[in-house]
C-alpha cells in the first residue's frame, strides 16, 4: 500500500497517482542493504542509512583541483587607455521627441450618447 503525502489516502502497490486526489505517488524501490522500501530518489536508506548513491553519482559539488578548466588569470586594465563619455555623442541639447497632435473627429457622431438610467 502506497500511502498519498497530500491527503493520506491509502493507494494499492504499483498506483503511479493517488486515487482520490490524482496527485503522482513517490515511486519506491527497496534497499540494497536491508530490504526496505526507499524512493527512488533518496540519497540514503531512511532504516539502515546505506548510502543509495555511489560517489560518483553524487556530483553538483565542486570539482576537485585538478578537474577544474584552465582559467586565464585576470587581466588589469591599462592606465594609458582613456574611454570618452557616451555623452559627448549626443547631439548638443540632447534628444526631444515631438509633440502629438490631437485627434479630431471629421464627422459628427449620429445619435448624441445618453447618461446611464439611474437607480
């Protein structure tokens, strides 16, 4: 029996969603060590602690030293090198936009619109 982690609902062995929230169950395997259920994705046996995952598998740390790519060291800037300001290529006043006329209606509407009724 699987039991659902959202509302408790027993589900027979081999269920792949719970039968009464539709919620997808954990999938479980057994321990290597000492039999007992594990989910599949568990690091470690919650009865015997066993170590599910070999060391290999364990990866998302740090590489060690020796794994680690050739980096280039940092490179300073050199003090003789001078960048203008983005500024000084802006044309004198700075940008504007220009101004947008308003609409005009051409045509009169048909019928003049009425307020809402109240009440």
């Amino acid at each position: 029996m699987i039991v659902c982690p959202n509302c408790s609902h027993p589900n027979p062995e081999g269920a792949t969603q719970c039968e009464a929230c539709f919620t997808p169950l954990p999938i479980a395997t057994s321990c290597p060590n000492c039999g007992a259920a594990v989910q599949t994705d568990a690091t470690f046996c919650g009865q015997c602690g066993f170590n599910l995952k070999s060391s290999a598998d364990l990866g998302g740390g740090i590489p060690a030293p020796s794994l680690l790519p050739n980096v280039p060291e940092l490179v300073t800037p050199d003090p003789l090198i001078t960048l203008e300001p983005v500024s000084g290529r802006l044309p004198q006043g700075g940008l504007s936009i220009a101004p947008v006329e308003p609409i005009k209606l051409t045509k009169p509407l048909e019928q003049p619109m009425e307020p809402p009724p109240s009440g």
